[in-house]
C-alpha cells in the first residue's frame, strides 16, 4: 500500500495464549491448600466467637440500624451504578478533532440490544463501524490505547467507530436518573420495613434482614430507573440530522466523517469518534464490492485503489496526538 504507516496489531494476529494444563497431583494440592484456607478461616472465627459473645449480643440490639445502613447502601450503590452509566453516555467530552474515511462495515442503531429494552439508560448512541484508509491508522492506536477492532477480513483491516448523538439515549439517561432517585426513597422505606418485620430473634434472621434490606432497596432502584428510562426516551424528542438514525447512511458507504477522537474507558480504552458530526459526514458512493449483509469483510486495500473515490477525501493532514483517556 502506498504511503501507508505500520499496521496496527489485531487482536486476531496475535500467537493464541495456551493456559497451562496442571496435573492431577497439582489438582490435589490446590484443592487441599483450598480446603485448609476455609478450616483455618471456620476456626478462627468459631473462637472468635466463643470468646466474644458479649459483642454479638451487642451488635444483635443494633440490627436496626444495621438493616437501615444496608438498605441505604444498596440504592447508593444502584443509583450510582445508573448515574455513572448516564454520564458515560452523555457527559461533554474533551477530544482532538481528528477527519478520517473508510467504507462503512456495520451500523448499530441506538436500543437495538435486548439489553437497552430492559435497561434503556444502557442504551448506546448510534455506532457506525468504519474499515479506514491506511493513512488514518494512528488515530486506532496511540499511546493510551488499551484495545483495538479490526474487521474480519483476510488482511484484518483496523476499524474504527464513529458514534452519532442520540437524544433519546440521554433523554432515557435523564429519565432513569429521575426515576432511580424516586427508587431510591421508596426502596428504603420499604426494605426497612421489611427487615423490622423480620426481626432479629436469631443471628440468622438479623442476617436475613440486613442481606433482604439491601436487596430490595437496590431492585428498587433499578426498577424504578428502568421505568423512568422508558419514560424518558418517550417525551424525549428526537433531533433530526444529529441523530443519524442511519437512514442516510448504509453499509457499503464510502464516507468521510470529522468528530474528536476519544480513548473511552467505558468501552474498554478503545479509540472512537465522540462524536462524529452528521454534518460534516461526507458520502462518496458505494464500494464495487456492493452492500454487505454482513457476510462479506471489506478491506482496506480497496480503499486504495481510483474505483473508491477516496484518494481526495477532504481530510485535512494534521498531527495526531494522543487523546486523553475519558
């Protein structure tokens, strides 16, 4: 390929790792080293126990409270959960304006996961995966870079994805926050509720109603979050162009799009386009190999060649440097 820097390395290129196959013996061994580790922990805390049984009575009188902390810690964890999941998705990120082309591989709109229907603040904004020209190899991978796709080809070409602003995927974001801290109230009182009744005759029980007060107090949040996602995504109006619900893009384009790149930690330290802006994603025909249904790979060889339409793409040359990691 003309003028193009060093690939970078795929996943799929890579020598596979063979784990060690252990022996029956070395089985054994670990099995009794695991065995001896449980003994040793059921001893010390039978003594424990049996020379502190002042201290458990005490602690007994104090279920209450404990069942109260334990549900306020399970719809603190749930709410955080949902609202660090919002802010991945819609938060401004800082990026480096990068410009690159390709040929359209896949297009995965928003909520089209089985998961995104159950838990819709999860839902993603619309990614559309490009197989890139040579010459934008750098932006895939530099230095904070913790993983990198490439398509299924024979040469494994690099991809990379370029997301498009979804407003339904934060206007669900902003209904299960909503709806978590609604959660959050009603499922402290009701898992307190269930703890006081029942009770703390036995250890057991105390047990039972701390592990139950956190439970419910965290399925309430979530529940409620769920609910306020679907609420959210149907008063939230859609914006027309930014949403690039993909009906102006299809696999087997070859396009230019301009966006910042970003090295995301929520997708793993992969290097993305967040966001690619709509308006400035320029088509440049169809590849001659036509659109895939998913079963053929374009390459990156083609996109060198006159038939692509790519060799003057628009693209500004400018320095890549490396993103901060988000």
């Amino acid at each position: 390929m003309p003028n193009c820097p060093q690939k970078p390395v795929c996943p799929e290129e890579l020598p596979p790792i063979v784990p060690a196959n252990p022996s029956i013996l070395d089985d054994l061994l670990d099995l009794k080293a695991k065995a001896t580790l449980v003994a040793t922990a059921l001893t010390g805390a039978l003594g424990w126990l049996g020379t502190h049984m002042g201290l458990v009575a005490s602690i007994m009188g104090s279920v209450p409270t404990a069942v109260a902390l334990a549900a306020i810690a399970g719809a603190a964890i749930a709410f955080a959960a949902v609202a660090v999941t919002y802010l991945h998705r819609c938060s401004p990120v800082d990026g480096v304006p990068v410009c690159a082309s390709g040929v359209i591989q896949t297009i995965v709109p928003s909520f089209s996961e089985t998961s995104d229907v159950l838990f819709p603040v999860k839902a993603m904004h619309n990614r559309v995966d490009v197989v890139i020209r040579c010459r934008y190899w750098p932006l895939v991978q530099t230095t904070q870079t913790a993983r990198i796709v490439c398509n299924g080809d024979a040469l494994f070409s690099p991809v990379l994805q370029f997301y498009y602003y979804n407003s339904e995927v934060c206007a669900a974001g902003r209904g299960a926050v909503a709806g978590a801290v609604v959660g959050a109230i009603g499922g402290v009182l009701l898992a307190c509720l269930v703890g006081a009744a029942i009770g703390c005759a036995t250890v057991v029980l105390c047990a039972l109603a701390v592990a139950l007060a956190f439970l419910i107090a965290a399925a309430c949040v979530l529940i409620a979050a769920c609910v306020g996602g679907y609420v959210g995504r149907w008063i939230g109006t859609s914006e027309d162009a930014e949403n690039a619900d993909d009906a102006l893009l299809r696999v087997g384009d070859y396009i230019t799009a301009t966006g910042n790149l970003i090295t995301s930690g929520d997708l793993d330290g992969l290097n993305v386009l967040w966001f690619a802006e709509p308006e400035l994603t320029i088509p440049h025909g169809v590849s001659p190999n036509g659109r895939s249904d998913g079963s053929y790979r374009y390459s990156y060889d083609e996109l060198e060649l006159p038939t692509s339409g790519l060799l003057s793409d628009g693209c500004q040359r400018m320095p890549v440097r490396s993103p901060a990691p988000v």
